[in-house]
C-alpha cells in the first residue's frame, strides 16, 4: 500500500515558495521592474529562503533527511520558475500579441517598431546575434555568419527538418 506523508518541512518550503512568488509579483508590480532584470528574482528568492531559515527554527526537530527533501524541493521550484518567467519575457509571439494587446488597433510597421519597448525588430535582432556571439556559438567574417564548427550537428539538424518535411519545427 502506497502511503504519502508531508512532513512538516515541506509544508514550510511550501509556505517559502508561495512567499517568494508572491513577493517576486509584489516587487515586479510595485516597483513597476519589468522585462528580464534579475533583481526582482533574486530578492524574491533570498526573501523565501530567508523565510524558510527563520521559520526552520520553530518548526519541531524532524529526519534531517526531510529538510534536504524540502530544499531540493524549494531549488528545483526555482530553476522552473526562472525558466518558466524567463521564457513568457523572451517569448517573442507573446511579445507580439502582448504589444498588440496594449495597442488595439495598430499596423505591422507601427508593431515593428514599437516592439521590445519601442525599441523595434531591428533591435531584437541584433540583440540575438550578439547573443549568440557571446555564447560563442557563432562568428561574424565580412558581414556573414557562420556557425562555429562544434555547432556543425544544428546545421544537420536543419537540412535532416528539411529532408523529413518537417515545417514549423523551430529549427
């Protein structure tokens, strides 16, 4: 028979990560910080464990087993709930329909420029090149990019999309 116990330090890392999402949309909000800043995330997620840290003294003595359980619990929240806001920030049809929503009625050219907080498409665009050239997974000779040689197995990957007849594949 299959039994589930919830110890009570989980339901304090619970309470933690209900804390650090509530203050992380407290300081976003309020502080009107939007976009990908990394400070909101950090000062949210130093509140939840500060929280968990204080609270971890009156809570009774358990398996110590119980509070690795609950901090790798709390982590493994954390790193989802990064990628997780990370990807809504960067996801660029979001963007698209978030910018149109704001606007109502508004056309394509007046939406390419206003994107990215008035900073437009050309900027995206460059902002992702230079990312990827940073992440050295790219190289820029005479105007033209090329993969870097490690990166050989994308190209594959795309012509193998290709071959398949595979569309919309994000490759």
């Amino acid at each position: 028979m299959f039994s589930f116990f919830i110890s009570s330090s989980m339901i304090l890392i619970i309470i933690s990560i209900l804390i650090t999402i509530t203050s992380h949309l407290i300081i976003i909000n309020f502080l009107k910080i939007y976009g990908e800043k990394k400070g909101p995330i950090i000062a949210s997620t130093f509140i939840g464990i500060l929280f968990w840290f204080s609270m971890i003294q009156t809570y009774p003595k358990e398996n110590i087993n119980n509070y690795w359980s609950s901090v790798f619990l709390y982590v493994a929240f954390i790193v989802c709930y990064i990628e997780f806001f990370f990807l809504i920030n960067r996801g660029y049809s979001l963007n698209l329909l978030s910018e149109i929503s704001n606007n109502q009625e508004i056309s394509k050219k007046e939406l390419a420029n206003i994107y990215g907080g008035g900073k437009g498409l050309k900027w995206m665009f460059e902002k992702r090149i230079d990312n990827l050239i940073n992440l050295n997974l790219i190289k820029v000779k005479s105007n033209k990019v090329f993969l870097k040689k490690h990166l050989i197995l994308v190209s594959i990957l795309f012509y193998c999309t290709k071959f398949f007849s595979i569309k919309k594949s994000g490759l």
